[in-house]
C-alpha cells in the first residue's frame, strides 16, 4: 500500500487535533449535529447536480450484477434498477433519501466510516463503491432492488476501501478513502507528495500501460453508452504519451485570499479533492523542465505581492520556445535551434515546436499542452487523409482529395501540419485574433497552399467553393463537442472525409450519435434515416484512435475518421 494513503486520514482532520482528542460535551456535540443537519435540509438534492458519468457507472455495476445472476438469460436485462423505467416518483424518492449518514449531512466522523467493495470506475476514474459484497449485490438486484453507491476518488477496481461518507448527491454519496483493505493487483506507489489531496490528477496510483486500456475502455463505453451498434465499432490502442511524467507545457495554479491567514501562509496551488480549498504545491511532476522552473518564480513573484491582491488569483506559466541566439530572427530561425524556457505573462506570446514546425500564438490562448506526442497525434491525422486520398483516387494516381478543410481551425495547427499532398487548405475560424496567428504561421512555416478565412457560425461553409467529392475536412471542437447546426451544415456539404478530433469523448459520442439519428452515418449497413427523406452524405466510421495527451489524469482525446460511402 502506498505511503500515500496515510494521508487520506489526516487530510479532512485539522491539524489542532491531529494525535489528539478533544473532550466535547454531548450536549454540545448534540447542538453542532443538530445545526449541520438544519443546513442540510435546505439543499434539495437534483439529479442535474450529480456526475452523470458516476451514474452512469452504477447501473453499468447494477446490470453487471444482474447479468451475473442470469446467466442464462442476457436478453432482458432492465432498463432501470431499483424502480421501473420512466418512474421519476420512484426515482426520486430513493435518490433523495440517501440510506447512509454523511459528514456534511450532520452526522459524526465515527458514524460515517464504512467499508466498501470497488466494482468499477466511472469515466473520470472515480471508483463506484458499494458495502455489499458480489454475491449480496447480485442477489439484490435480483430482487428488484438498489443498493446505495458511494463515489471514492483514488480507488482501483476489485479494492476493498475504508472510507468516510462526506456529501450526499442524487443517488450516491461522495466519500473520502481512508484506508485500501484489499489492494489492486493494479495498484502502484505515486512519486508525487501531493497525490491523492492535489485534484490535477487521477490516476498516479495505476502503472501507465494499465492508464492507457483504462482509457481505451472509457472511448469504448461513451460510444456503446450512446448508441448499441456502436459498440460493434472497434476502437484501437491507446497512442501513449512519449513520456508520462514532465510532459504538461502550461500549468495554472491559483491561490486566495482568505481572512484571518496571513499573506506568507497563503496556499498556492491547485484544488484540494472535495473540497473548495487551495493545496499548497512546491512542485508539479507532470509540468516541463522549463515550466517547473517557471512554476517556482510564479509562486516566488505571487508570494513577494501577496499583500496586493484582495481575492486572489489564477496564475499562468507556460513553456515558450527561444532562439539560442538572441539576435537571431525566429520567423528563419529553424526548430532546431530554438531552445526551451518558459513565459509568465498571459499577455505575452508563445512559441511552440511540433516536429519542424513553429506556431506562435498568444501565452493565454488555446494550444495542445503535451508537446511530446504532437508529432505522432498530427502525424496520425496527415496519414489517415493521405491514405484515404489514395484509396479513393480511382484516376491517375495524384489522389481523390485535392482540398483540406480545417474547421475550427484555431491558430493553423492541423491546417497547417495536414497541408502537405492538397492542392488547397482552407482553414475556418470565428475569432480574428485565431486566423491572424494562423496565417503567421502559415509564412512562418512556409505552408504556401494553406489560407484562412473568418467564417460565419450560421452559414461556416459559405465562403467555400471547392468540390466536396475530393474534399476532406478535419473538425477539432472545444470539451462541449459540436452542435447539431454545424453538423448539420457539414453533412449538407458533404466532404468525402471527416476527421473528427475530439478533447471530449462524450461530446464526441453524442454528436456522431446525432449524425446517425439523422440518417447521415450507418454501421453495417443499418441507418437510421426515413428511406424517403435520407440526408444527400452518408458516412461509415472507419477508424476510432485514443490518444493519451494528459497521462496521469482521466482525459482522453479521440480522432474519429468518417468516409462517404454514396
């Protein structure tokens, strides 16, 4: 077991009483419940609160549990678990009413500790914890009933936990690990003091090779959550990180300002897991060289000014790229001779190294944090169009796709990487600032063929004239994914190729899932269009490749590519 688990004890117990007991009177102790508890009569637990990939998770361990105990019959599994599908009466009165006591419900330390199985984690990496064992479980569900679930960060499938009860949600409690009973053949000591306090990351406490199925599965749950024939599709190995440490090139921490703690005692840092407090951090493994040397100066600047500030602050360290000759120009200066350092201003500007390539961008502006693997993650995408470029070209051989569209294009990074093999690239951006830096870098990089223009979010596709049969389009969406108007827009202008990047799995579920309820992509021939009102594009989904750009933490990115099949 980890040294690291020692701390889950003292983290929610301060430090005044720490190896000591107070004696309270039980009238007092009676009044404190009794205030706590008013407190929390006031706070109407709702479903739109929960974590929807915790619930998710849960009647994914309620049908795991059913399907053990029919084994014989796997076709009439439930919709629901605990009351009937639709029953929002039933729902509710169970979701409201939690079957255990918590902490912040009013109830003792002591009252709330309990021992949990871990059956499964959500996709966040929360572990979903019960007290009944697998065969109790099973036979309980069995009976039509639902057991009381518990949300434990820090835990590992097949674990047996001591844990404390902390927050009632819709359904489930939030609790602390106290202790691991039973560890995880998985489980392996974290090299970092902070982990298992600090909310950066997840999943430090499981070896890298074991983080990268665990996320192929998460790619492989949004899609079959979503759709059931999607879960025919066949997702690919995780593309692992170069290196799984000292990868980050940004970092955030932020600090505030509390009364009564005096301006050198103020915590610099990141959340502190469940709680809305600030972990003092020294240093973070997963940031740079150059951005832990950063980190340091950020927290000696923050800490020289502390007195300043009246609420606190977000604070910026970036990795940056420099000529090693200071005189030299960086537009002719090649990526070889630029060294690493790191910016501190969220006004200044950056510059970063993908392969030979160069992009320069403003310090506070969106850009993939893991320099590391985007070489291999633009590679991919270059690849897979050429590829397909080439299986599709039924002439003469110079290839099917002659013209790159990059939507959402942002500061050129894909437009840019993808332009060599097409005769035009055209990249789409709503922010001026975003296609003003692209099209530096497109002379920085002398990317000749590439141009970029402001589109309109009502009509993105209007300023183009090219021939969708030999035009491919890369989307690269924020976390929230897309929406139906612009996919919408996308399928009428039907390009041969899609690659669809995506930062948000779910969000790219969801909007693939759309597309198929619209009749505009099929999976093994079935789609789900009216035959009589069919949309003019319909797509098979040929290729679904993971990346791990954050290792240590649950995110995921996921490239999806979709080819025309009329």
């Amino acid at each position: 077991m980890s040294d690291n688990t020692a701390d889950y004890c003292t983290l929610q117990q301060p430090a005044s009483e720490i190896g000591t007991k107070r004696m309270v009177s039980p009238e007092a102790q009676a009044s404190k419940r009794a205030k706590v508890q008013r407190k929390s009569k006031q706070r109407r637990l709702k479903k739109a609160d929960a974590d929807e990939t915790v619930l998710s998770a849960i009647d994914m361990v309620l049908r795991d549990a059913w399907i053990k105990g029919n084994s014989e019959n796997r076709q009439d599994i439930p919709a629901a678990f605990g009351w009937s599908a639709g029953d929002v009466e039933s729902e509710a009165a169970f979701c409201r009413n939690p079957q255990v006591p918590a902490k912040l419900a009013g109830a003792e330390a002591s009252e709330c500790e309990f021992e949990v199985n871990v059956y499964e984690l959500s996709e966040r990496a929360i572990g979903i914890a019960m007290q009944e064992t697998p065969e109790q479980l099973s036979e309980l569900v069995m009976q039509g009933k639902r057991p009381w679930a518990f949300a434990v960060p820090f835990t590992l499938q097949g674990e047996r936990a001591k844990i404390r009860a902390v927050r009632h949600e819709w359904g489930y409690t939030q609790a602390d690990l106290l202790q691991v009973i039973e560890k995880s053949p998985l489980r392996i000591d974290s090299p970092c003091t902070y982990f298992g306090k600090c909310s950066g990351c997840q999943l430090q406490h499981m070896g890298y090779m074991h983080q990268a199925e665990f996320k192929r599965q998460v790619v492989e749950r949004a899609f079959s959550q979503g759709n059931s024939l999607f879960s025919k599709l066949t997702v690919n190995p995780v593309s692992q990180s170069p290196v799984p440490y000292g990868y980050r090139t940004k970092l955030t921490p932020h600090f505030d300002i509390r009364k009564n703690v005096p301006a050198a005692d103020v915590p610099i840092g990141f959340g502190i897991v469940g709680q809305r407090q600030v972990l003092d951090i020294e240093d973070c493994m997963i940031g740079t060289d150059a951005v832990r040397q950063g980190f340091i100066q950020a927290r000696a600047d923050a800490q020289a000014k502390m007195s300043t500030y009246k609420r606190g602050a977000t604070l910026l360290v970036r990795e940056t790229n420099v000529p090693k000759d200071e005189s030299a120009i960086l537009s002719k200066t090649p990526a070889t001779e630029l060294t690493k350092s790191y910016t501190l201003d969220p006004k200044g500007w950056v510059i970063d190294v993908v392969g030979d390539l160069k992009f320069r961008y403003p310090a506070s502006s969106f850009f993939q944090n893991n320099a590391s693997i985007l070489p291999a993650f633009t590679g991919y995408v270059r690849d897979e169009l050429l590829r397909w470029s080439r299986q599709l070209d039924s002439n003469n051989g110079a290839g099917a796709l002659r013209t790159l569209i990059d939507a959402y294009c942002g500061s050129g990074l894909f437009g840019i990487a993808c332009h060599q093999g097409f005769e035009k690239v055209i990249g789409i951006e709503i922010s001026k600032e975003s296609i003003s830096c692209a099209d530096d870098n497109a002379k920085m990089n002398g990317a000749d063929n590439v141009e970029f223009i402001l589109g309109d979010a009502a009509c993105i596709f209007g300023k183009v004239d090219s021939d969708p049969a030999s035009t491919a389009v890369i989307i690269d969406p924020p976390r929230k994914g897309s929406n139906p108007e612009f996919l919408d827009q996308l399928v009428a202008y039907g390009p041969r190729v899609i690659v669809y990047i995506a930062c948000g799995v779910p969000a790219q579920a969801r909007d693939l899932n759309y597309m198929y309820s619209q009749g505009a992509i099929s999976v093994d021939g079935q789609c789900a269009a009216d035959p009589t009102n069919k949309p003019s594009a319909v797509y098979r989904i040929s290729a679904i490749q993971p990346f791990d750009l954050f290792p240590q933490t649950y995110h995921v990115e996921n490239i999806v590519t979709l080819v025309r099949d009329n």
